[in-house]
C-alpha cells in the first residue's frame, strides 16, 4: 500500500536542485535520534502556470508509475509518491548525497581542470551502460532523456545512478517504440537524428546516442554543439548568444560533435 509520510512545504526543505517544471528538495528524516537516510523529493514549481502545472504533474505522475517498478543498482530508487502538506503531489527518491554529472562537469570547467581522467569516464560507461541495459531488457523502456543532469554521482564517482524516467517510452519485442500516439521528448543537443525526423523509427538506439554524448560532455565539458565555431582561446567560457549560429548548431544536431584529442591525456591511450 501507499507510504504514510508527511512531506513538509518547500519552504521548510533544502533545495537540491530543479529541472523542467520541477524543483528537488532535500528532506531530512531523522526525528528524535533515529538514524534514517534522507529522500530527494521532486515537487512542481508552483511558479507555473497552471497549464504547465498539469503537464508536469502528469509527467511526475508517470514517472512515479514507472520508478515504483523498478529495482537496480544504476538506477534512482524509488521511495514514496505522495502529497505534501501544501496539497502537491510529490516523488520521493533516494538520495546519499549525490550531485549531478552536469553539476561536476560545470565545476570541473569553472576550475579549467580539463578532460575527467579516462579511468573515471570508463567507470561511468559501465555504470550507465549497465543501467540502460536493464531499462531496455528487463523493463523494455526507452528512457528517452539521457543526458549529464540526468546521471547522479556519490562521492568520488562510488555510485553513478541514472535518473529522471519521466519522459521514457516502452519499447516492443523488437526494441521498437511502436505506439504511433507516443513520441520522444529528450533535450535537443542530445538528441539522436531519428528523433529530429518526422515520422522516423524510435529504437532502444536513441539513449544510445546521447549516452555516447554524455561521455563526450566528460572529455570536453561542453555541451553538444553549443560552441560551434569557438575560438577555444577565450578566457570567458560562458554561453555567449552575439555568437550563436543557429543554422550552424541545427544543422548539427544529430551528428557526432568534434573531439580535440590533444586536449586529452595519455590515460585515454590505454
């Protein structure tokens, strides 16, 4: 039956972070000296219109339906789906203290600390690798939004999870989405070339892609296709939109970006 749990209003909870239409808290469970580990909570942003409120509480709804299913080590467990005290529904996940993958990429750029060593990108790999195949063989579910903020790390890369199932598709016998109503949503730098055509074919192939570009997001600590055209010699690394070339970044997506391989160490020789 459903978790008896009192989630307290945003206001009373440390913000961990927020995404589309939502925003993550942490909530501490250790009343009176019990030793209870904390769960991350994922509320609608009430800043919302209230069309928008309903798209995402939809969105939320489902993924609750979808993580309450799932058991694995490289996957975001699930915790409780419930309302909180301010009358929103709420998801309730594990949480050990993880921070994004996005969020240690932009620390690592701000720092110019160049490429993540190949030992701990590998490390990733296998880690949403394993996740992934679980999602598409066990589960039979595209995830449909794989991308660095939706990978969380513990620590010095000692857990690496998978995240956010809110958008993910099922797949048929043949790995195969095939549900005409159904389409991919992901993030376009991300996304693969079939998700960018009308009326393409959606695999288990299109988190493939964007898992491929998650780990060149490591090597390069960039976004995909957002520094066309960048004169690498600039000290400011921040998104500068004077230079943005649109037809360029469209008529990029999809593909592989550029890797500059004298920025990577010897490590990556192995």
């Amino acid at each position: 039956g459903p978790v008896s749990v009192t989630i307290p209003a945003s206001p009373f909870m440390q913000k961990l972070g927020y995404g589309t239409g939502v925003n993550v808290y942490l909530m501490k469970r250790s009343p009176r000296g019990l030793s209870r580990s904390p769960w991350a909570v994922k509320k609608i942003n009430s800043k919302c219109n209230r069309n928008q409120q309903s798209i995402y509480q939809q969105r939320l709804n489902e993924e609750a339906k979808i993580l309450r299913n799932l058991q694995h080590p490289n996957i975001v467990g699930y915790r409780a789906f419930t309302e909180a005290t301010d009358g929103s529904m709420c998801l309730a996940m594990e949480y050990g203290g993880e921070k994004s993958l996005n969020d240690l990429i932009e620390e690592r750029s701000t720092q110019r600390l160049g490429p993540f060593p190949a030992a701990t990108i590998f490390k990733v790999a296998l880690s949403m690798a394993r996740g992934l195949k679980y999602l598409h063989n066990d589960k039979k579910l595209l995830h449909g939004d794989i991308k660095s903020s939706n990978v969380v790390v513990k620590g010095d890369f000692e857990a690496i999870k998978i995240c956010d199932v809110g958008v993910s598709l099922p797949l048929d016998e043949n790995m195969t989405v095939s549900d005409p109503e159904l389409c991919y949503i992901g993030t376009e730098p991300w996304k693969p070339k079939e998700a960018l055509q009308d009326d393409s074919i959606i695999t288990d192939k299109a988190d493939i892609f964007p898992f491929g570009l998650t780990l060149w997001e490591m090597m390069t600590l960039a976004v995909p296709h957002l520094n066309l055209g960048d004169d690498s010699n600039d000290e400011d690394d921040s998104f500068d939109e004077d230079c943005f070339d649109e037809e360029e970044y469209y008529a990029a997506l999809g593909t592989r970006p550029a890797l500059n391989m004298d920025e990577l160490d010897s490590s990556y020789q192995q």
